[in-house]
C-alpha cells in the first residue's frame, strides 16, 4: 500500500502529468483539494474509485484517511493542486505517513506560476533584466512568512517574482513592492490560469489599483511582478544567436549548408546559456 502525492497542475484536465493521470487511472481511493483543484481533473479515476475532497477535513481527518486505506491495502492517490511541493501543505501529511510506516511517493506537477506565464504568453527570465525567478506570498493566518524573507525585502533583487496567494492582500503587495520597483514596472494578475474562467490582466506597479476591482481578484489569483514581463524588444539571449556557436551547434564554416545533427561526447556539458 502506497500514498502517491500528485501535482494535479493548475486546473486543466490535460495538464497533469502523464504519470499522475496513470495513477489516478488505478487508485482505488483518491483524496484531492477541492478548493483548489477543479473536478474536472477527476475524470482521470476510476469510475468506483472512492473520491474524498479534503477542503474541510484536519489533518487528523485526512489521517485517519490513509489509516483505513493502509487497513484495507489500497494505494491512495492525494491530488494537490499545481506541484505538490509549493505551498501544498505536504510536509506535514509525509510525516504523519512516516510515524505510521506507510510508504509514499510524490509526483510533480505544473504549477501555476508556470501556468500563468503561459497565460500571459511571457517568458520569466530574460537577459540582463532578470534571470531569477522568485515564489513567495504575503503571512497569512494559516502560515507566517519568516521577517527576513519580506516582500519589500525580495523586491530589492529586482528579480521576476510570483507572489501566490495574493487575491485579498493586492493593495499591501503593491504598496511593498512599490518601495523598490518602479512605479512604470511590469506586473500581471492572473486568475485561475488555465481554468475555462481564466481571465488576466496586465498593468503597472503604478497603475494596477487603479485599473481593477479588487473583489474580482480575491480568489486562485497570483501576481507576477517584473521588468522580464515588459513585452518591448529588449535584449536577447545569445543561445540562438546565428554567431554563437556551443557544443550541440559548431561554428559554421563560410558558405557550407550545415551538417545532419551530431551527438555530444558522453559528459559532454550542454550549451552555456
Ligand atoms: C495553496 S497555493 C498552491 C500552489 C500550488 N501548489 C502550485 O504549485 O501552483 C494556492 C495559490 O496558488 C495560486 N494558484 C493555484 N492555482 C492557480 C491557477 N490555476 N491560476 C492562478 N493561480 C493559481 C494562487 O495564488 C492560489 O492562491
């Protein structure tokens, strides 16, 4: 008997990873977050699986959950919304797992700050204004964010930052983010990316709170702030630049057509980007 925690991904049915949707397809007992995670991600069970949505039961609940499936000797499939590992309130289920000697196995999935930036067509990183991506959120009543790790303080690197859970603290998130950011930054909210009632919106730091109401937003929103989501031409990586040759694309010699695909050495690094 096993638990398998699976990253369900940000909502879509289709964007669970082919190795979750396998699971799902045998688990006898599936147990899912049905606050976050959509019933439509579902459809991947079996159709006597015993599905049970843990959005109001405690982790004793949830407990004595995985204690009845270890009675009975069936695997559980636990579907946590996005990946499992970012604020998935995992740690915790693994431990009690451990005290009572049953094995587990996680399964990653897409989260959603990934979704969002797939939303916004938008890539996270780009050359010389940010190449680091930052997941944070505000304190909120179930978990405190450590004083050091403060938005105010993160948005001092100027890096690309995800700030989840962040619906009902917009005006804060601003106000802090605005200390170090530019009031002409780049910032989006996207609201249950990939979800049908998907919906985005693109702004500035100084502009956002002007543009929107807040209740529309209180919900699966996430906030991605940063110059990388600014949609003019900037700088661009030398990865596919004609004159920069690496290891999978040798300098070319003038006037030859290039040659068929060549593997790389075993060990071989691959190209620096
Ligand atoms: C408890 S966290 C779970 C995060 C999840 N483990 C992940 O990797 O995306 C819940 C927060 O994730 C964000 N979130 C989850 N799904 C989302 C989606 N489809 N679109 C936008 N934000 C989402 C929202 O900020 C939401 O308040």
């Amino acid at each position: 008997m096993k638990v398998f925690f699976i990253g369900a991904g940000p909502g879509a049915h289709d964007l669970i990873t082919v190795r979750g949707a396998k699971i799902l397809e045998r688990a006898p007992m599936v147990m899912y977050a049905g606050s976050l995670v959509p019933r439509a991600v579902l459809c991947h069970c079996r159709a006597d699986a015993e599905i049970i949505d843990t959005a109001s039961l405690d982790l004793d609940q949830q407990e004595a959950c995985y204690r009845r499936a270890q009675a009975e000797g069936i695997d559980v499939a636990r579907l946590h919304s996005g990946d499992p590992a970012i604020y998935g309130a995992t740690a915790e289920q693994m431990r009690r797992l451990e005290k009572l000697g049953i094995a587990y196995e996680v399964v990653p999935g897409v989260s959603s700050f990934t979704a969002a930036a797939a939303s916004l067509g938008s890539e996270l990183t780009r050359p010389a204004v940010s190449q680091t991506v930052i997941l944070t959120r505000v304190s909120g009543r179930a978990s405190v964010v450590p004083e050091r790790e403060r938005l105010g303080d993160l948005a001092r690197s100027g890096a690309t930052l995800c700030v989840f859970l962040s619906g009902p603290h917009l005006k804060r998130i601003v106000a802090d983010l605005s200390a170090h950011y530019s009031p002409d930054t780049p910032v989006a909210l996207v609201y249950r990316a990939s979800w049908p009632d998907e919906r985005s919106h693109r702004s500035t730091l100084g502009r956002l709170l002007r543009e929107i109401r807040l209740r529309d937003w209180r919900l699966t929103t996430l906030l991605l702030v940063g110059g990388a989501l600014g949609r003019e031409p900037g700088l661009e990586s030398r990865l596919y630049a004609a004159e920069y040759p690496h290891i999978f694309r040798p300098a070319r010699k003038q006037g030859r057509r290039p040659r068929a695909r060549q593997t790389p050495a075993p060990g071989a690094d691959g190209a620096d980007r």
